[in-house]
C-alpha cells in the first residue's frame, strides 16, 4: 500500500534566516517518489504566503500542501481542495474584542491574506523577515476565514479571547495567537489524508509546537535539533538542524540503511 511523508517547511526544510532551501533536497524528493511515496508540505502560511518561496519548491510535483496550520488542503496545482473555516460569529467577535482593545489582527482565507488595520513597524519587518511579503490592509467584512493571528501577549487578553470563541481552536504564542476552526490543525489533516487516500505508513517531519501532535500520530515522526523540546520530546527520531540541512542527510542516510531500521527505532 502507498505511504506518505509529510514534512513542515519553515524551520525544518526552509531556512528562514537566509530564505535558503539545499538543491540536493530535491535529490532526495526524486528518490522518494521513484519508491511510490507520496510528499506532502505543511505550514501554517497563507497560500499568498508561499509564492515567495524557492521558484524550485513551488514547481515541485507535491501531492498537497496543508496551509493555514492544517485548515486548507491544496493540490500539487495549488488549487483549494478542501478548508475547513472558522464560524463566522466567531470572526465577528474577534472583529469586535480587536477593535474595542485596539489590537492588531491578520486574517486569511481563500480570498486573501489581511491586516484589520495598519501594522507597526516592528510586525511589519518580522513579517516581512519571514514571509517576504506583508498583507495587505482590509477591513474584515464577512470573509470567509481560515486562520486568525492576534497580536498580544498580554495572559489575560489571550484568556478572554479563548473564552468568546469556545467553537474554534486557539493557541497562544509569546506574542500573539493563532485562531483556527475546531477540527483544523495539522495532525487532522494528516489523519483525514490517511484515511483518505488509505496510506499504509505515514511519516511526519517538524519542528513547531504546531507540528507535535502529527509527529506523535505518525507511524514514525521526526524533528529536527532546532526544534522546541517538547517538539523532539514527541519525535521517534532528532536529525540535524535546518541550518546544517538536517533534512536532507537523514534522507540520505535513511536510502543508504533502508527503512527497515524505523521500525527498531520506533519508541
């Protein structure tokens, strides 16, 4: 039966400090095809947020992409197959708490990728350092919504807003929070596509405290050393950093050994 590997892109096969990707990965990609292997990407981009990524990666025959942190599946085409979008009334009333407090809010679904209001300067060179893209200004007007992030840092802010929203998934950052539907994260997805297509092993290679629950599910998972500790805690398996294209010499090692060796390995 067919298998699958799914890997994140930034911070386990992209570099974002130097918006760098190893060619040779692509090596490994073409071998892991030529076995009957699907590849998957996932990240919590937008899909306006991946054209700026290597020309070679877009162009890459992928069996999907799972974006805005596993609320919408795209073809190899990028062409939106399936999302699963966060309940209007739930927009709204984050619409209404940013606006009363004043707090700056990004949303992104299948019509774009927004800011509620002008960003600052700070947010606006650490989205660009990131992404090399910054949204747009838009104000929400009853989009449709796949992905939310808040900027605050505040604990009783983040508190308050998980309570007016019980319907949707939230999850806090030093700085901010990310917003999704109830069911929309990675390792959903990832299930969803391996009952789905019937995949008879799946391998999953990350390093977000997003990516912790689909590297646990996996039939074998994978962080990389630039991981979160919670991230390799969860991992059967800890490669080399992205920095030091990580990825791309496990891949290699794992053509040389075979996959047999997973299978001891598994915790």
């Amino acid at each position: 039966m067919k298998q699958a590997i799914f890997f994140d892109i930034d911070g386990t096969i992209y570099d974002n400090q130097f918006h760098q990707i190893d060619p040779e990965l692509f090596e490994e990609f073409d071998y892991l095809r030529q076995q009957g292997m699907d590849i998957l990407l996932l990240s919590s981009r937008s899909p306006f947020e991946i054209v700026h990524l290597p020309q070679q990666l877009i162009d890459y025959p992928f069996a999907g992409l799972i974006l805005e942190g596993g609320a919408a599946l795209y073809d190899q085409n990028q062409f939106m197959v399936d999302a699963l979008l966060i309940p209007l009334d739930d927009v709204k009333k984050i619409h209404d708490y940013c606006e009363t407090h004043n707090l700056l809010w990004r949303y992104s679904g299948p019509d774009g990728n927004f800011f509620n209001q002008p960003e600052d300067e700070a947010t606006r060179l650490h989205w660009r350092k990131l992404y090399l893209t910054v949204p747009q200004t838009k104000k929400w007007k009853g989009d449709d919504v796949c992905n939310i992030l808040i900027w605050t840092g505040d604990k009783q802010m983040q508190q308050e807003i998980a309570a007016l929203i019980p319907d949707s998934i939230l999850v806090r950052y030093p700085e901010c929070v990310e917003i999704r539907a109830k069911r929309a994260s990675k390792d959903n997805m990832v299930r969803i596509l391996k009952n789905r297509r019937g995949y008879s092993k799946i391998i999953c290679v990350g390093d977000g405290l997003n990516d912790i629950e689909m590297i646990r599910q996996a039939d074998y998972g994978v962080a990389v050393e630039n991981a979160c500790q919670p991230v390799k805690d969860a991992a059967d398996l800890v490669i080399g950093p992205v920095g030091d294209h990580g990825v791309t010499q496990w891949l290699k090692e794992r053509r040389k050994k075979g996959s047999y060796h997973e299978l001891k390995n598994r915790k």
